[in-house]
C-alpha cells in the first residue's frame, strides 16, 4: 500500500521488514493538528510483539553480506540518492509535519527539509574519506606485529525521537546508522509519527528490505521495548531528560551503546558593547523560533543592568509584532504549541514567575487565532525581574518564555549561565571578538553561538555537556558513534624463543617451553 493512499484514508501503519503492517491487535491512535485540533490521522498503535518483529527483521537485514560488505562508494550512492527523494517528496514531508507537530511552513520549506537533505548529501561525502581501517606503526618491542584497527557497525540500533522536528531529528539517527551498514527501528513521537513513516518509504526504495523499520506507539510501550530489548545493540534518543534517565537505566540492563541529546535552558548573555540592532532580534530568534519548542532555544537572556530597562522595551516593540496564525500560512510567523496539556503547562509556568516576583512585561497568556479556534496558541512571553534560582529560570519550559535576567559582571553572568543541570547550546553578543571568545570559552555547552542563534551545520557535531546528554549527533563524529573499533593483531614474531613476554607466565623461560 502507498503512503499516498493512507493519507486518503488517514490510517498509517507500521512499517516492518519492508512491508505496511498492522498493530497485533490492530488498535491505532488519533494525531491531530495542534493548529486546528482536528483529527488529521489514525496511527497503528504498535505492542511489544510488533517491536520483537521490527527488532527481527532488523536483525536479519544486518547478517545480510549484501548490506554489512556494501562499498563506501555504493554507500555514498546511497545516502545521495536518498537526499535527491528528500528533496523530490519535500513538499509533502513538510506538510505532514507542519500538520502534526505546529511548525510553520515557513521554517520547515526553508530549514528543517533542506536541512534533513543536506544531512544525507554531507555523509555521502564523509564515507568516501572515512577511516574504515587504520594501521598501526609496526611495533619492535616487545615483537614485531601487524596491527589494524577496523570500525565496524553496531548493529541494530534503536532510535526514539521528539515531536518538535520529527523529520529532521530522524534524520540525525537514520543517516548515520545507514552510512556506516547499522539497521535501524524507529520510534517516532506519538504527537508526530508521520513524515518518519514517509521516510521508510522513501528509504526502503533503496534499501534491503528490514534496514529500515517503524514501529509508532507510546514511549511506555514501543520505546520502553525497544530500550530493554536484548538483540538491540545501540538506542539513539532525543527527547526530555526526564526520558532519558529512564531509557539510560532501561538500557543498562543490557549494557547498550546508548546516545542521548536532551533538554535545554541556554543562556544567552548580552554584553553592554552588543550591537543591539542584531542581538534584539537575534535573541528574539533564539528564544521564539517554533515557539520556543526547540531544545536549543535561548530561554536564559542576561542583561547588564544598566541596559537592562533600554534592552526590555526593544524586547518588547519587536515581539509585539510577531503574528500567530496557522502553520500553513506562509504569512504565520509563530504557530501553536503542542497540545493543550503542554499549554496549561507553560502557563502554570508563568504563573510561578509571577509568584515569585518576576514581572510579565508582554505575553503570558492564551490567544485565539480566527479559523483555528481548536488550536493551541500562547502569546510570546517576555518575563521581567527574574532571577537566576526561580523555577522559571532553572526548569525547561518549552513554550514562547523568555527570562530575562540582570547582572552586574561578566563573571557573574557567566556564572549563572552555567549554573543549571543542562549544558546544550549558550551564546554571547558584542563587538568585541576578544571577549567573544573568552566568554565562549568559559560556557558549558556543546555549542555557542556568537551574534547569532540557531545555526546548526550538518557538518559540525550537536549535543549536550552535563544533563544535556551523551555523545554528539552530525558531523563526522555521527559517524563515530554508530561504529564500533575492533583491534586486529597478527604476530610477525613466528619464533618461539623470541617471545619473550611468554615469560610472564612461563617462570622458567623458553628453554622449558620448547
Ligand atoms: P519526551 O516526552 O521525552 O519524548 C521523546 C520520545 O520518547 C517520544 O517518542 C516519546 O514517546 C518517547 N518516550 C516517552 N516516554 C518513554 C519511555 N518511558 N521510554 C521510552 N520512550 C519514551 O520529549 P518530547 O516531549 O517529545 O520532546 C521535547 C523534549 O525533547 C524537550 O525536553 C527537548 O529539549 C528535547 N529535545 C532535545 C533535542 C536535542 O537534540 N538535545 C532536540 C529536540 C528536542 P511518546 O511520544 O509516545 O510519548
Ligand atoms: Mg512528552
């Protein structure tokens, strides 16, 4: 069955050993816009049984000689023909996702797809260089030896993505899994299974059958499975920490290669020489992009105090200008939030700041957006007078909130900056390079964005220091972690009295040996 027909019908299935299949008990689960609140899909709702067969046909894809022994060149081809299909299905992945997850046509057309494609097209570079085998110098002590150190795959490799970018974060599992011969079961987000299920289409044209499975459900059922499933050797998560916690001691149990990329509370410091032409539209952009729905997002802005009553009415003037509307419209610059559980959420969070002493100066509540009155909407809100220690400030929101937060010092900046349990991304604004750099160097995070926000590079590793999570995702490093090193050693050393390491266990020497 096409995918084509199923978005008629609105049913999707699951995809196993290249086929559409139904759930065990052939339940489904409802996906609806968070634009509108209409139903826009039923979703096969997969058990552990269905995730035993996923895990099977993934595994038996893997001992395929076919596909472990495929040539970097064929692998390259590969990952190139997929980003041309990418490119070529563009419009209906970007809608899918604008239907499922709220983001704007806007940003998924200009970013987020050709992103996903650029992905592929990078890594189909990067097999062609890389480091398959290596040798090593051949040793003369303690004997002569050839030495090899081989990158292998790991295997089936588990991935558990968010709803915020389903299609692009997929992609930051996917492609480096195929790149370097690893199969791979997907769980997407329950809120957005459905470009994810677009792409094993789009892949298994031009893979074995089995490489590329799906399996939609809930995060205790489908993912809770797969992290404790025994013939799953690696599980590539993004999502919350709270998750990640539980799947890192899920998977314990088994001892897995396990990946996570995790929440976010980035601070953003503004320093008083800032050209606040740019950096007032540029935190603004790094805090509302998607709502402020990106792991990634500025949500911490430091100010100096002395500018800090200038800074908040630019703040303010630019923000009041941003227009909710339907993802759809190519006119929207911010669409709903998630669900209307996630905006209580933030609200409640709002709440807390207000309880606390800090000040909403705009925003901070719910809005109706004409023709999309089921939708979850919330006005971009800024916050001031918080403090670094409020709840606000020191949990993840994942909504339009931003804190903006006065300091005296750089080095007291700096220092509320990094302190928080997360470490994903963090950024500085002046126009002193110098300074730049002394700050970047001095924030914990995996990445910091200098007078700028958001720009991320298929080549350039992503991921978090301290509960941000573990490993890098993009870049060559993507292609690290989905390998394993296997040290080969053959002796060159064919006499037995010139092995003298023997000795260690042999007390009386060679002489007794031979
Ligand atoms: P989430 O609630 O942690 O869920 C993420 C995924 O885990 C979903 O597929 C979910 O399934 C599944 N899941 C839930 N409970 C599970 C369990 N007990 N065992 C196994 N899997 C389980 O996160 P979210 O709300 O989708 O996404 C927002 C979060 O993702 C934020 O914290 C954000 O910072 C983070 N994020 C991080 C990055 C990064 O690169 N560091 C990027 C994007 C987002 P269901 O959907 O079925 O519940
Ligand atoms: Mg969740």
């Amino acid at each position: 069955m096409s995918l084509q027909q199923q978005v008629d019908v609105k049913t999707f299935l699951l995809f196993i050993n290249g086929e559409w299949t139904p759930a065990t008990h052939g339940e489904t689960f409802d996906v609806s816009n968070p634009a509108t609140g209409e139903l826009v899909a039923k979703v096969a709702k997969a058990t552990k049984e269905d995730v035993n067969k996923a895990v099977t046909a993934a595994r038996e894809a893997f001992e395929l000689e076919a596909w472990r022994e495929m040539k970097p060149e064929q692998r390259s081809k590969m990952l190139l023909m997929i980003a041309q299909k990418i490119i070529a299905n563009a419009k209906e992945l970007v809608y899918l996702d604008a239907i499922s997850s709220g983001g704007t046509v806007r940003r998924l057309s200009n970013s987020d797809v050709l992103q996903t494609a650029l992905f592929f097209q990078t890594l189909s570079k990067f097999v062609l260089e890389y480091p398959y085998s290596e040798t090593l110098p051949m040793p003369l002590f303690p004997g002569p030896a050839h030495n090899f150190v081989w990158r292998e795959p790991i295997g089936v490799c588990a991935a558990i993505t968010p709803w915020n970018m389903p299609m692009l974060i997929a992609s930051w599992k996917i492609a480096p899994a195929l790149a370097m011969g690893n199969t791979i079961v997907l769980k997407p987000a329950s809120y957005t299974p459905l470009s994810t299920l677009k792409f094993a289409e789009i892949i298994s044209e031009v893979v074995p059958k089995g490489v590329i499975n799906v399996v939609t459900g809930s995060g205790a059922e489908v993912g809770e499975s797969l992290a404790a499933h025994p013939d799953v050797d690696k599980i590539a998560f993004t999502g919350s920490t709270e998750v990640g916690r539980k799947i890192m001691s899920i998977a314990a149990k088994t001892v897995k290669n396990t990946t996570l990329e995790l929440g976010g509370k980035s601070p953003n410091i503004l320093l008083d020489d800032a050209d606040l032409e740019i950096a007032i539209p540029g935190s603004l952009f790094g805090v509302f992009l998607h709502s402020g729905q990106l792991c990634e997002s500025g949500t911490r802005l430091f100010v100096p105090d002395h500018m800090y009553d200038t800074v908040i009415n630019l703040l303010v003037k630019q923000t009041s200008k941003l227009k909710l509307g339907n993802p759809l419209d190519p006119s929207t610059d911010m669409g709903p939030v998630i669900s209307a559980k996630q905006q209580e959420k933030i609200l409640s969070y709002i709440e807390s700041a207000k309880k606390e002493g800090a000040r909403v100066i705009c925003g901070g509540k719910k809005e109706t957006v004409p023709g999309c009155e089921g939708g979850h909407f919330i006005r971009p809100t800024i916050l001031a007078d918080v403090a670094n220690d409020m709840k606000v400030a020191k949990e993840e929101i994942f909504g339009p909130v931003l804190s903006v937060i006065r300091y005296n010092s750089v080095e007291e900046a700096i220092e509320m900056a990094n302190d928080t349990i997360y470490g994903l991304a963090a950024g500085v604004w002046t126009k002193d390079v110098n300074k730049a750099y002394d700050v970047a160097r001095k924030l914990r995070a995996g990445v910091v964005w200098i007078n700028d926000w958001h720009l991320l590079r298929p080549d350039a590793p992503f991921g978090g220091y301290k509960q941000s999570g573990i490993g890098r995702e993009m870049g060559k490093h993507s292609l690290d972690e989905y390998t394993q090193t296997k040290h080969v050693h053959t002796s060159m050393t064919p006499e037995l009295n010139k092995r003298s390491w023997y000795n260690i266990l042999f007390s009386n020497s060679n002489d007794e040996l031979r």
